[in-house]
C-alpha cells in the first residue's frame, strides 16, 4: 500500500495570509459577538425603559385617583359644612320666656301672659322678659326620651347660646315657656343650665305635632 502523500510545507508568505484569514475570522466573530451584546443591551434598555414608563404611568393614575378622591373628600365636608352652618331663618321667632307663676283660668286682659291648657284646665303663665330666636343653626324632629311621644331639636347659634345658657341658668329649678305664633308650646322644668346650644322642645306626642311646630317655624 503507498504511503501517503505529506502536505508540502507552507512558505512564509502562506502562512503570512493563513495568520491574516485567522485574524479576521476572530475580528468578524468579535464584531458579531459585540453586534449581538449591543442589540441584547438595547433590547434590555427597552424594557427597562417601558418598565419605567409603565411605572411612571401607574404612579401618575395612583396620584390623580388620589388627587381627585381628596377634591371630592374635600369638596364633600365643605357641603356639608356649609349645610351644617348655614342657618335656618325662622318665619315666626320662637319666644322663651321665664314663668313667674301660673294661675287657674284665662289671663285676664292686659296680663303680661299667655292662656293654655293645662292638666288640670285652662291655665294662665304669668311670664317675665325673655329671648327671641330667630335664626337656628339646626331644626329637627327626633323621637323623645324614653320613646314617648317626639321633641323639637333645635340647635341654637353662637350668638343666642350666650343668652339662652344665662337664662337657663337663673331658671333652675323653675319653667321656661317656649311660645311659637302667641301659642304655648310648652313650659319645661329647667333642671340644669343648657350651655351648649342643644334646646329640646318637649311635649308633642305625636310625629304628626312635630312636625306642625317644625312647619311653624320654618313657615311652611
């Protein structure tokens, strides 16, 4: 069997362009191995990017939904603040008066009083000067203590609380007539003086009076 031929050996200039064709391979795959790092790199910044603007996207709607939850939180307690203060102006002022005694029948003419039925018949209240209200920062009807019959809740202003905690005060003990249209409403026992402005007008026993005592006063 003849023995294979051995390849010539390469002269200097062969190995010369051998070395060069080397030496561009490895620069032509560097360059594709770089090509390939910078498109991975621009894609990774891509997302990044548009991770970021999803994020900036999502913190913006989270800020407005909040913005606009506060306005209308805001917007809402200053209604209601506004409805809570603005005062109810009365179409007949609701006259609280110091009793100073009570007297069996009809006041007689030229009595500084007011006639009205009593338990024990037509009775006269002899009363002394009081306060007229006029404007309320609230009105209301509410069911009375103990679950008989109903009140008038008023809550007076800051301009008549002063007056009436004074009269409350030197009434203890005694009665206080409340009189809407030159009509006793009623005459409650002052237990103790009434600071802040929470006035119960006691003695309707149906909803039905309630309310006709709220359409007096607020004239319709």
């Amino acid at each position: 069997m003849p023995a294979a031929e051995a390849a010539p050996p390469m002269d200097e200039a062969q190995r010369r362009r051998a070395r060069a064709a080397e030496r561009q391979r490895a620069a032509a795959e560097l360059k594709k191995a770089r090509a390939a790092h910078r498109r991975g790199r621009v894609r990774q910044t891509r997302r990044e990017e548009s991770a970021r603007e999803h994020r900036a996207a999502m913190l913006t709607m989270i800020l407005t939904l909040g913005l606009l939850i506060a306005a209308v939180a805001v917007t809402g307690g200053m209604i209601a603040a506004s409805m809570r203060t603005r005062p109810v102006t009365l179409a007949a002022p609701l006259h609280v008066y110091p009793v100073a005694q009570t007297t069996p029948g009809q006041c007689p003419t030229g009595t500084q009083g007011i006639s009205a039925q009593a338990g024990t018949g037509p009775t006269c209240y002899h009363l002394n000067q009081g306060i007229a209200i006029r404007q309320v920062a609230d009105l209301r009807v509410q069911r009375a203590r103990g679950g008989n019959g109903y009140d008038v809740a008023v809550t007076l202003r800051t301009a008549d609380r002063k007056a009436f905690a004074q009269l409350t005060r030197a009434m203890v003990g005694r009665d206080l007539a409340f009189v809407v249209r030159e009509r006793l409403v009623t005459a409650p026992r002052v237990e103790m003086p009434i600071n802040d402005g929470k006035v119960a007008i006691t003695g309707p026993q149906t909803r039905a009076d309630a309310d006709r005592i709220i359409r007096e006063l607020r004239g319709r």
